[in-house]
C-alpha cells in the first residue's frame, strides 16, 4: 500500500525534460537510490493511448546489473566470434545461422525480463506492443543495449527493440538539433597492423569511404593522411574544422575507466577520451555541432571493441555537443561496418531531406541483418540524438 501511494505521489510530481518532439514511446531511466533499482517513467504520444505511466521499478538492483549487463554482451560477442570462424573455415551453414539467430534472440529475452518488472511487462504487451513505431531512451545510463531487448510472454515473442522500433537515446539536460547540416565531412581509417590482415581493412576501408563520397557527391571531404595523433590533435583543434567525422578502425574499451578509452591510430599510437578535453574541442566552437560516427570494427579475439563507449559519449555528446553520435555496443565485422554505413548514409542522403536518422538507423540494421544472416553486427549499433533529426547538404 505505501509503495502504491509513493508511486502515485512520485507520478503526479514528475515534470521530466523533454526534446520538443516525443518519439511514440518515450522511456525516462532514472536511478532510485532508496530502492537501489532502475526506475522508469514512460510517456506515450499515441493518439488513442496518451497518457504517462509509473513510475516502474526493475526487479533486479542496480549492483546486479554490472554483472548482468556484461555478461550479456560478452555472450554477443561469443556469438560474433563464433560467426566469424564459421566464416572463415566455409562451414556457415542454414543450421548454424539459426543456431546464432537463437543465441541472441535468448540473450534478448532475458535482458526484457532482467530489465522490467511485472507491470511494465504487462502495459507493453497488453498496449504498447502493437501501438507504438518509435521509442526514444531519455537517460544518462549508457550501459543498457536497448537494441538487443526483445520481449516475451509465456511461449510468444516479439521483435528485437532494435528491430521492431525507429529507437534512439537522448541525453539529459541536453538539447540536440533536429537539423544536421553536412558541409565538410572528415574520413579517419588508420592502419591495423604490417600483416595481411592490414592489406583486407585498407580494402574495407577504401570501400566505405568510396561509398560515403558517392552518398555526399556534392559535399566536401578530408581524410586525415597519415592519421597520427598529431594529425587527430590539429584536427580537432581547429575552429568549425568539419561537419561529420567518421572513424573506421578500432577502439580498445577500458571497463574500469571508460575515459581512458582509447581509439587506435597509426603507428601503434592512441588517443584517450580523457585526452580530448581544453583546446582539442576546438572543432566544436562557435556554436559547431558535429555529426560522430564511430564505425569501429573488432577482429575476433583483438578485445578492441565499442562495447559500453561511454568515454567517447563523454567527449563528443556531453562535452562537443555534437549533433549525433553513432557508436556500437560490441564487435563488429569488417563486411558489416562497411555495408551499415553505406546503409545508413544512401538512406538519408537518398530521401530528399525526408528521412530521419532513426528511422535510417533501422532500415540499415534491417539491411544488414538480410545481408548477413547470423552475424549479431546489425544489433549493435546505435544512435544519441534527435530521432526526428534530418540531413540538410550545404
């Protein structure tokens, strides 16, 4: 009863921050400290349905979610890992693609049950299930894979988030435009290593920056050549020095410390997170809000991956204030990292303005997903910033 009463009391004073357009489904993740439990409140823009909900409490503490969390995205990257040797001893079979598929779609269904108690589940199969196409995350909490919840009712199941919804996070206390121009865009790709691997990612990344130029004909481009840290300081250091800045390569993530996180450059140097502070956020000045994609693809086995990417999201989300940020939440292969941008990109270059960025970030996982069946790499993108947000060409 004192619970229900709190809960009443918790909804009638709660005045959340807001972008100015609601996706369908707005989800807005906060941490009780007395419960020691995620807590939710929702608000949903449906015609027939609009009303606010909670607030809903997870049925798990927040401590448990360190091991829960991870856990399930080194499972994804088992997955990933086990795909790609299939791959490359020619042993990819209709049987061992359904065997991954199912692997994730059960490490999906224990996330929604992990993540949400009774009456969330209740309200989302009952109403929101079949109601809603967009759902926008309004957190500070970068640790959650919303993309890879895929919810379940005794033998039903339905569509990863990823999958099922235009899904896309917002930051608090923040406000980020609706409106990307592009005008100078910035191609980062350093070398991997003197091996024959090298002479497959330069391919890899040849072709992706080749389709970004055909997707932008009319804008213009810089690639960063040799990409040294000294080349990325003077970069970043520059007043309005670009638009958009996509990274293909690897990120070596540090768990205990995301700041030191690091991006891999040429010649074996990195650059940390807590390293792009002061002076090297020149680039965001007067006002300039860049678009960040971090295509960072992972060999199986390297340990570099995106998985977390909350030093980054610091830097370019929080500090830059950029106007997007596309990141991945574990490993992904170099085929699909080069396929998902071209996706994404000929989806908003290809629309006359029309498309917005969360709806090109699921047609492309879509794409993807169709593209190379049993690779989890689909799953792992996502999306911080405006859903509703456009690409304007100048």
């Amino acid at each position: 009863m004192a619970r229900n009463r709190r809960r009443k009391e918790e909804q009638a004073v709660f005045v959340p921050r807001q972008p100015e357009e609601r996706a369908d489904l707005v989800i807005f993740v906060d941490r009780d400290t007395r419960e020691s439990k995620y807590k939710y409140h929702l608000i949903c823009d449906h015609p027939n349905l609009a009303r606010a909900y909670g607030p809903c409490l997870s049925p798990k503490n927040l401590n448990d979610y360190i091991e829960i969390l991870g856990n399930r995205i080194e499972r994804v990257n088992q997955i990933y890992s086990k795909y790609d040797q299939f791959q490359k001893n020619g042993s990819l079979s209709p049987q061992s693609i359904s065997e991954l598929q199912r692997d994730l779609e059960i490490i999906g269904i224990e996330l929604y049950r992990n993540l949400f108690d009774d009456e969330f589940k209740a309200l989302y199969w009952d109403i929101l299930k079949d109601n809603v196409k967009s759902v926008l995350i309004h957190s500070e909490d970068l640790r959650i894979p919303w993309e890879l919840v895929r919810p379940s009712k005794d033998e039903a199941e339905d569509l990863f988030w990823g999958e099922k919804f235009e899904l896309a996070r917002y930051p608090k206390n923040l406000r980020m435009p609706r409106t990307i121009h592009v005008r100078k865009i910035v191609l980062i790709s350093p070398p991997l290593s003197q091996d024959s691997s090298e002479v497959f990612h330069r391919s890899s990344a040849q072709e992706e920056f080749d389709l970004i130029r055909q997707a932008f004909s009319n804008v213009d481009f810089e690639e960063v050549n040799p990409p040294n840290k000294q080349a990325i300081e003077q970069l970043f250091q520059q007043s309005n020095s670009f638009s958009n800045l996509h990274y293909f390569g690897h990120c070596r993530f540090v768990q205990l410390d995301p700041d030191a996180s690091c991006l891999i450059l040429a010649n074996g140097e990195t650059l940390m997170a807590r390293e792009v502070v002061g002076r090297l956020l020149g680039f965001a000045s007067n006002g300039n809000q860049a678009f960040i994609f971090m295509n960072a693809c992972a060999s199986a086995g390297d340990n570099f991956n995106f998985s977390g990417v909350n030093g980054w999201i610091r830097v370019f989300v929080y500090d830059a204030k950029c106007s997007g940020f596309i990141g991945t939440c574990w490993e992904v292969s170099h085929f699909a990292a080069c396929k998902f941008s071209a996706f994404f990109y000929n989806s908003v270059t290809n629309s006359s303005g029309l498309m917005t960025v969360a709806r090109a970030l699921k047609d492309a996982r879509l794409d993807l997903r169709d593209l190379y069946p049993g690779d989890p790499s689909w799953l792992s993108y996502t999306i911080y910033g405006e859903p509703f947000a456009k690409f304007v060409l100048q």
